[in-house]
C-alpha cells in the first residue's frame, strides 16, 4: 500500500478526536466510525480510552457489536487503547454483570487494575524495542496473563505489569499514547495496517 492507509476510530465514546490528530500525524488518513458502512470502508481501526462498558452498550445499540467483533476475526487490523484495550481481551476480569468484549487477543485484563492504587499516573517505558515514550494510565487496566501468540510490547512499575502486547494485526495498551504528542505508538499501528 503506497497511499495513506483510511484508518477509522471508533466514535461511540471515548477520545476520538485525540486518536484522529495522532493518527494524522502518523501519516494515516483517519475518519470517525459509527456506522457499519463507515466501518466498511476502513483498512484498520482505533478503539479509543473511555469506559468499556459504555462502548460495549453503544456498539450493541448501533448495531455494530457482532459486524465490529467479526471484522476483527477476519483480521481487520485494530488497535485498543485503554478501555479499547479491554474491548479487544478474549477474557476480562472485574466487568459489570454480562460485559462483552470483541476480543481477538488471547489474554485476561484486569479492568481498573491500577485504579484502586492510584487513579492516573504518568512514567516512562520502554515500547516494542523502539525507544522509551512517556506513558500516560488513567484507571487503567493491566494484563494479568497472555497466551502463546501474544507479543508483550510493554511492561511498568517494580512488578513488570505488562501493558502493552501485539497478536498478529491487533495491538493493544493499557495507557493513552494519544495524549502525549508523540506519536510512534500510532506510527506503529499505521505501518501495521500497512503491512496487512
Ligand atoms: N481511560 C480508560 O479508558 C479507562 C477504562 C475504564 N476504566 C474501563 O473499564 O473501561
């Protein structure tokens, strides 16, 4: 793919409009999503931080629960950020009675893990091998186990919580890249989407 590839953020809650600056500034070319048609007509997809359980009653509202989840099987690159992180887990723990998730990654997340400690916080880590960038967690959920096919990108704090992995076309973190000006997590997830 030589053009800028279409890459939409889901636009149902949440911070849609950082996710479109960054990845505008990542080279993509990117576009809200609220609508199955709308979610046809791109080549990859941004689930933006919020409030999981929210998105999740949206989505089903929308009518874009069972199309967005069997995108993402047929292995429409998706990157979840946050709450976008939990909408992508195979299994949660610490959901509200019946939440789903559109899963695609082989892991358990722990929902508010770093909430009951301290509500946000901010620190540097090392992401995928590429440099250290600045990491920005509100109420935010950790992985508390993966699979065998799940890449850990990142990892924080003295007992190496991890928080940000890659399976195949789908990435996910626990923290908002989005908020920081620095957009090598968006670059990433653009040249993804372009390798796919
Ligand atoms: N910043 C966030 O996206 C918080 C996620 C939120 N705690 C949830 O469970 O959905």
């Amino acid at each position: 793919m030589t053009a800028a590839p279409t890459i939409g953020v889901l636009a149902l809650q949440g911070d849609v409009r950082e996710h479109i600056r960054a990845l505008e500034a990542a080279g993509a070319r990117a576009v809200p999503v609220r609508r199955k048609a709308e979610l046809d007509a791109v080549d990859g997809l941004v689930i933006p931080g919020g409030e999981s359980t929210t998105i999740w009653k949206l989505a089903v509202a929308f009518d874009l629960f069972e199309p967005l989840r069997l995108r993402i099987k047929d292995g429409m690159p998706a990157y979840g950020s946050c709450a976008g992180m939990i909408m992508l887990a195979d299994r949660i723990e610490g959901g509200i009675e019946g939440q789903q998730t559109f899963g695609g990654i082989d892991m358990l997340v722990r929902r508010n893990a770093f909430g009951r400690q301290v509500d946000s916080f901010e620190t540097d880590l090392e992401f995928a091998g590429r440099g250290t960038i600045r990491a920005v967690f509100i109420r935010a959920p950790w992985v508390e186990s993966v699979g065998p096919d799940v890449e850990v990108l990142g990892r924080v704090g003295p007992e190496d919580r991890i928080v940000a992995v890659r399976q195949g076309s789908l990435l996910a973190t626990s923290f908002h890249p989005e908020l920081t000006g620095d957009a090598r997590v968006h670059s990433y997830f653009v040249e993804m989407v372009r390798e796919h």
